[in-house]
C-alpha cells in the first residue's frame, strides 16, 4: 500500500459526489448548487496548492516562503469571517488579532518543543490546520454574536435599562455563542480513537512512525488546536460585541436575521 489515490480514485470519489447530489435533488434540499460550487472551488484551489507545495518542499526554497503562506493563511481565514459578518465594524481587524495569536502561540508550542521539525513541508500543513479549525469557531462565534444582538436585543435592553453594561447584559447571550461556537470542536476531540481517526497520525504511521508515537504527536497537536480554537472565539466573540457597542453604551441597531 502506498497511499497514493491517482486520478482514478480522485474520480470515483466525485461519482460519489454525483451520488450525494441524487439523494440531496430526491428530497428538495437545494444544495447542488453550492455543493457543485464546494466541489469547483477544492479542485481549483487545492490544484494550486499541490504546485504550490512542490516548490516550498523543495530543499533549495527558502522557508521564508512557507513563513509569508502561513501569513496568507491568516489573512485569508480573517478575510473569510468578516465575509460572514459584514455588519461588525473592525471584524477583519479583531479576526486578525485573534488568529495571529491563536498562530503564534499554537506554532510556538509545536515547533518550540518539538513535535515536529521546523522545516517548510511542516509548517504550511501544521499552520493551516490549527487556524483552519479556529477559523471556523471565529465565524460560528462572531455570527452568533451578530445574531443575538439583532434578535434579542431586548433583553440586553432592559439589563442596560438596570444599570448594567453591554458585556453584562449580554452575558448570558455571550455564554450560549462561545459554547455554540467551541462545542463542535470539544466533541471531536473527545471522540478521537472511536468515532474519529485523525489524518495527521494515520499520515504518520503510514510514513514508518511507531504508532504509539505518532498517537503522542496527534494528541498533542489536537490540544493544540483546542486550545487555539477557544482563544479564537473568545478574541473574536468578545471583540465583535465590543464592535457592536456604540459610545453611548448601547448595541449597535442591526436587522432582525432572516
């Protein structure tokens, strides 16, 4: 066995997609369009990827190269969630805060104590799955916010008619957005090694690594990646409610969610 899909497996795999489309358009769920779109845009852009990485792995490229794509990634991922959020003032701003954190802390840790080389076939791999998996809590947190504002925003109201400021009248709104946002991933990893099988530590044991190692490694790239997920909505939650509070201490006025 040795890994390796071809083009053959590549275009089973989308007759299965061709599958799914079926079961979606039998029960009227209206998701060929996006999922035709999903399926273009992979192609495309992980088609530029494989080029991409051909060049940095190469041992005669600089890793500085791999340093200015883990900086795209966090652009890209910031850029992604003011894009889900556009009525938050400053999102691109806050997101970008939040995932420079989550990728210097997460990347210090990995690298720093070594769970793997620091070497550029690691680092755009390490990089975009820790700030992958955050990006996603940032736009599940940061929309939640938006949401909640919109369509409760009575009850902050009347905490603010007590007294009370925006971060205490929306406290326990905030609470239900970051579990909302960070649950998903809590309930992955606690699955890990019964529902789920991680691809870093199949890679590893595929490669020749002792298993119980490479299960060492994926358990700590997973806390990792925990912990840079609740940094991620915590900065982006908190950030976006404070985008959202005006200077006369009031939540900005936005549109009921359709």
């Amino acid at each position: 066995m040795n890994g390796s899909v071809g083009w053959a497996g590549l275009l089973v795999s989308l007759i299965f997609i061709a599958v799914a489309m079926a079961v979606t358009s039998g029960f009227h769920l209206k998701l060929n369009r996006p999922i035709v779109v999903a399926v273009a845009r992979s192609l495309v852009q992980m088609g530029i990827v494989g080029f991409a990485l051909v060049l940095l792995v190469d041992p005669g490229t600089s890793i500085w190269w791999s340093w200015a794509w883990t900086v795209g990634i966090v652009v890209f991922a910031s850029a992604t969630v003011k894009r889900r959020a556009p009525a938050v003032p400053g999102l691109f701003g806050i997101s970008l805060v939040a995932y420079t954190v989550v990728a210097a802390s997460s990347l210090a840790i990995i690298f720093g104590f070594s769970m793997f080389d620091l070497s550029s076939r690691a680092l755009v791999p390490v990089a975009g799955m820790v700030i992958g998996n955050s990006m996603k809590v940032g736009v599940v947190a940061a929309t939640r916010v938006v949401e909640f504002t919109a369509d409760q925003r009575a009850e902050i109201e009347a905490g603010l008619a007590l007294g009370m400021s925006v971060r205490q009248a929306a406290a326990r709104l905030m609470r239900s957005a970051l579990r909302t946002a960070i649950s998903p991933q809590v309930e992955q990893t606690a699955a890990l090694g019964i529902v789920f099988l991680p691809g870093a530590m199949t890679g590893l044991i595929l490669a020749g690594m002792d298993p119980l190692e490479a299960v060492a490694t994926q358990l700590a790239l997973m806390y990792v990646i925990l912990a840079g997920v609740v940094i991620a909505a915590v900065v982006t939650g908190f950030g976006t409610l404070r985008a959202l509070t005006t200077d006369r201490q009031t939540v900005m006025q936005l549109a009921r969610q359709g």
